[in-house]
C-alpha cells in the first residue's frame, strides 16, 4: 500500500464537514506580512492590453500609409495589395 492510498483511506474515513474543510480550505498558510488575495489578485492585464493596442494602432498605420502610396503615387493597385488584411498569419 502506498502513501497515497493510506491518505485516500484516512480522508475517507472523515466526516463530510472535515472533507469539506480541507478541500475549501488552504494547502499551506502564508508567510508571515503576507496577506491572500485571491478575489482579485494583482496582474499584469494592463500592460499586455497596451502591448496589443499599440501594435494594432502602428501595423494599421503602416497598411494605411502602404495603401496611400499606391493609390496616389504608384497609382497601380494590384490584387495582392487588397488583401493585404485579409491573408492569414504565416505558419512556422
């Protein structure tokens, strides 16, 4: 019998309010200073939705100045050039 089967054996064998005390409660305490915070933990949500509005904002910049240039100075729009947005990522 291993260590993991004694354990399922001894948890059985508590009652459903014990159960549920270890199941909703804690693995381990926190370290002394520390505080859980678990309803809205601190993350970095803020700079990933940056990094992804400025990237948007500069790569539609550039299709709109690409676009400019061959409408009003090449002034030869071929088929390539308007499915530009339309043309899936390129696979690794």
């Amino acid at each position: 019998m291993t260590a993991i089967d004694k354990f399922g054996d001894m948890f059985d064998n508590l009652s459903p309010a014990a159960q549920n005390m270890l199941l909703e409660g804690p693995s381990i305490t926190p370290p002394h200073g520390v505080e859980p915070n678990f309803v809205d933990p601190p993350n970095s949500n803020m700079i990933g939705w940056m990094v992804v509005i400025v990237g948007s904002v500069l790569c539609v910049g550039a299709m709109a100045i690409r676009m400019y240039n061959k409408i009003f100075y090449v002034k030869k729009v071929k088929l390539e050039d308007c499915m530009v947005p339309a043309r899936p990522a390129k696979e690794s």
